[in-house]
C-alpha cells in the first residue's frame, strides 16, 4: 500500500496542472477571439467613416439628432466605445483605466448624444453577460456624471427604456 501511496499525490497533482492549463488555454484563445473580432469590427467603421453612404441606415435611424455629414463622428465614437468593450474583455484595458477614458469620451464632441441614442440598444446587446452588464454600467455612469441624462432628456424620454430592475440598479 506504501508504494501506491506517492503516486495518488502525483496524479492529482498532474490532474490539477492539466485542467489549470486546458482553463488557460480556453481563456487565451477566447481573448484572442475577441480581439480578432474586434479588429474586423474596427475595419468595418474605418470603412463607413470613408465613406457613410455604405451605411445610410445609420443616419437616419437617429434622426434628427444626428445631421447629414456627422456620420463619421458617430461611427469614429463608436469605434472608440468598441475598443473600450473589446479591450476590458480581454483585459488590456483596466477597469480604472477605462474609467478615465469613459470620462475623455463623454467630454468628446457627440459623446454624450451618442450614448444617448444607442444606451437602450447597448443594453440589449450588454445584458447577457456579466462583463457586458458591468461595462454598460460604467459608460452610463460617465454619461451621468458628464450630464448626459440632463442634456439628453429629450431623446432619453423617446427611447423605448427597459425598467431599472432589468438593469439590476
């Protein structure tokens, strides 16, 4: 029985390393994931941005708060806002540090309006994941404490809205 007795040790222990590096190995390659996708993403605005006729749908879905030519704005803020989702998921970007870019963001020229007009649908998208509920939360509360809420009452109030419960606030 002592003979058998170091070995049970030494599987657990290999058992233990190898579920270790098969949960690592998932994470690197959903990061990964991510980032590629993001990429992809990031390619497909630069492209609007060069030319928004390729997205008209766009525009006029936010009319009248988004004029013609403003686009690319829009779409360069998007890209932004991606950047920030994207990189926090696979923790390039910390959560302090988003914080301080949420609030540069928020004083941007659109910043606010944007957000304003896509916040509910970002909450749709957003709310399936824990990851996804804590970002939305933490650009919404840089648009807060930029004002956006006031500034943006109008088109807040026109915006199908999901009740603060769904939200978990």
């Amino acid at each position: 029985m002592s003979s058998r007795s170091p070995s049970i040790p030494i599987s657990l222990t290999v058992a233990a390393l190898g579920t270790a590096h098969l949960l690592l190995a998932d994470r690197h390659h959903r990061q990964r994931q991510e980032l590629v996708a993001m990429q992809v993403h990031s390619d497909l605005l630069a492209d609007i941005i060069r030319d928004p006729e390729t997205d008209p749908a766009w525009s006029s879905q936010y009319e009248p708060w988004v004029k013609p030519g403003e686009d690319p704005k829009f779409f360069t803020l998007n890209r932004w806002l991606e950047w920030y989702r994207r990189g926090r998921r696979a923790g390039v970007i910390s959560t302090s540090d988003l914080k301080v870019n949420l609030s540069s963001f928020m004083r941007l020229d659109g910043g606010t309006l944007m957000w304003a007009l896509t916040r509910e649908k970002r909450w749709q998208q957003s709310a399936p994941t824990k990851s996804g509920r804590k970002f939305w939360h933490l650009v919404d509360t840089a648009f807060r404490a930029a004002g956006g809420e006031r500034t943006h009452a109008e088109i807040i109030r026109e915006q199908p809205t999901l009740p603060p419960l769904a939200r978990g606030q």
